[in-house]
C-alpha cells in the first residue's frame, strides 16, 4: 500500500472519500469536512489539514485518517492545556502537535476509514505509523486521537497508545411513540419538572419552529449565526463557524442540519443547530437575543427529543459535557481518546495522569447511573507532574 500526505480535501474525489464513511457519519463525509476548509473555519483557528490517505497498487483509496496539525488546544474538547503546560516548564515545546478530530465537534466515530472493515487491523497500524513519522519530521510533540469508536479505541490500545476516558451524555429512544411516553418513562419529580419547564418555555408570545431539509433558508441560518456568534463571543471568545459554512451546509447536505428556532411576539429571540445521520442526532450549538425562561432546555433537549421519536432516530448525542442533563432522561455514556506522545518524561507522567483519571471516571459514571437526582461531576485538576527518566 502506497501511504499518501494531502493537505486538503479538495485533493480527493467526493465519491473516493465517502465510499470509506460506511457509516454515514455526517461529521465524517468529505462534504463537511471540506466545507470547514473552504469557508475559513480551520486555518484561523489553528487547524491545518494533514489528512493520510492509503492507496493500493491499483491507486485506488483503501483507507484514510482525517488528521490535523494544531498550533493551539481550543475546539478539541479533550483537555490538554495541562500537559502542555507541564510540558513547556520542563523546558519542552507541545506545538505543533497532530490531531484525528472532527473539528470543534466532540462526537464518537471512526477515525480510521477503511473500504473494507476486514482490513481494519492492516490499515489501522499503517496509519498510526505513518502519523507517528509526521510528528517526527515536523518536530512535532505528540499524536491524538480523539472520540473514536469503542471498537478503534480497542485497536489503538493494542498499538501501545494511552487511552483516556471521558463522560458524556446521551439520550436514547427506547421505542417511545411520543414525548409523553418518553415522559412516562421518567419518575413523578423529573415528570412533573419538564413539564413546568415546558410550559415556562412556550409561555405566551413564544412560539416554535422546527427547521429541517429544504425548509431551512438563508435568512434562517443568517438569523441563527447572529445568536451563535453573540453567545459564543459572551462565552467562549471568536466563533469558529462561519456564516458562509452554515450556508454551505444546506446546499452540499441537505438532509443533515435541523435548526430549531423560538420566536417571541413574531421576532426570532433563540435556536439550536442539530445534525443527523440514520441513527443519531448530534446537538451542536445554541444561541439567543434575549434571555426567555427555560426556551434554552426546550430547544437543545425537549424538542429535539421530540424530532428524534418523531424520525425514529436510535440516539441523541447532545455534546459535551452538562450534567444536568441527567435529571432530563439523559444517559452518561463513555467516550475515548488516544495519545501518541514522543518525549518519555511527558508519556510517563501523563500515563500516571490517566490511570488516576480513569479511576475516577469509572466511579462517577457508575454512581450516576444508578441514581435519577442530579449530581455534579467534580473537576478531577490533579497536576501533571513530569519525572526525568534520563538517569
């Protein structure tokens, strides 16, 4: 197999890269993807394309890694500041550093793709080497992979690579024929609490509209990115979604956004941006003008519950973190990343790091899923420590 460095997408046929997303994860298409690339998501933000390609001696694309150099930590949602840190005051660099990631966006998936899933353990080792020599011939500190699939997760164990655990949380559609039944499924406290949110949510003045396919307009998604932008820039800094991407989406993948938009006395005030693939909806971000009581669970939660019994859709990935999403009929669930780190000192102290971590993990998602009542997860800020292990 011939191991090939692009450094766009727009370098491989829409069809090529696609026959590898078996899935139809919508993250993973060559749409999306190329779509972050052409509209000036990526770049800005500290994202360059680096993705490794697998061709046979036929030149045809058997496998792939979507795979980015960084030159910050931001958009990733598996937290390294830390490590870097310990790593620059023990007099190291941790940029540049390569990440498999969808970027800005924490959901599970392939991060190897193979045109054949019986090729999985020749290609998955392929890859991983071939990324490993990236990191050494650009000087680079480190590789990650991040929100892989149980079954990659396992593979990239058996590679020698550190395994993190995280925490997220997920509501699954357990055959309900409606949100009512959804509720019935829940005891009288959590019952009688989302229906006084809803209620809040859709007081007098408010109403409701739920955008999906072709019904999603231009001057819809301009109206949601100004919600995005000004609740990103109160939070979180730049926003890292163009106008243009949103736009974009809708022409190039049609079937996968569904905006949820709340109006107050006829004017838009609020909305969520959510994409599907089969099986899963997928809750990606928020916004809003003004502040309405409760209009922000109604929106992100309750009404896209709502679409997901509606469309018989299996599961509903709402992002990361949020423990409150417990009291709302929300599952925590485990999520995985991989790390590859080359200085030794920095390896050690983050493997002791992550087995105190995972630790402390597995508790908590085992004391939370035995309990309804809401509980918050502590930070678990433990600091990284680095041992010479030169001697």
């Amino acid at each position: 197999m011939k191991v090939e460095v692009i450094n766009s997408l727009a370098e491989v046929e829409v069809n090529e890269w696609n026959r590898l997303n078996k899935e139809g994860d919508p993250f993973l298409s060559h749409e999306f993807l190329l779509g972050l690339e052409l509209h000036d998501c990526l770049k800005p933000q500290g994202w360059y394309s680096t993705h490794i390609l697998l061709r046979d001696n036929d030149d045809v694309l058997s496998a792939a890694m979507p795979l980015y150099f960084r030159t910050n930590s931001y958009g990733e949602f598996v937290f390294d500041w830390a490590w870097a840190d310990a790593f620059e005051r023990a007099g190291g660099r941790y940029y540049p550093k390569l990440v498999s990631a969808i970027p800005f966006t924490p959901a599970a998936g392939n991060r190897i793709l193979v045109s054949d899933p019986l090729a999985i353990d020749i290609a998955g080792p392929k890859l991983i080497a071939a990324a490993i020599e990236l990191v050494a011939t650009h000087s680079a500190s480190s590789l990650h992979l991040l929100f892989p699939n149980d079954d990659q997760v396992k593979q990239f164990e058996r590679q020698d690579l550190l395994i993190r655990t995280g925490c997220q949380y997920h509501w699954f559609n357990r055959g309900y024929d409606n949100f009512n039944q959804f509720l019935q499924a829940l005891n009288s406290k959590r019952r009688k609490q989302i229906r006084r949110e809803r209620r809040n949510a859709c007081a007098p003045g408010i109403d409701i509209e739920v955008l999906y396919g072709d019904a999603i307009t231009a001057t819809h998604w301009s109206t949601f990115h100004e919600f995005y932008c000004s609740t990103f820039r109160r939070k979180w800094g730049e926003p890292r979604l163009t106008k243009s991407f949103f736009n974009y989406l809708s022409r190039a993948m049609p079937h996968a956004p569904l905006l949820i938009l709340g109006k107050h006395e006829g004017e838009y005030v609020a909305g969520s941006f959510s994409m599907r693939s089969s099986d899963t909806l997928y809750g990606r971000h928020w916004g809003c003008s003004k502040h309405f009581k409760q209009l922000h669970f109604e929106l992100c939660y309750y009404q896209t519950i709502e679409f997901c019994i509606e469309q018989n859709i299996r599961r509903f990935d709402a992002g990361a973190q949020g423990e409150h999403k417990i009291m709302r009929g929300f599952d925590p669930v485990k999520t995985w990343s991989a790390h590859w780190i080359d200085d030794p000192r920095l390896r050690d102290a983050v493997a002791r790091f992550l087995l105190r971590e995972t630790q402390h993990i597995d508790r908590y998602i085992q004391e939370v899923s035995g309990h309804t009542p809401y509980k918050n997860l502590p930070e678990f800020d433990e600091p990284i420590r680095l041992v010479n292990t030169s001697d």
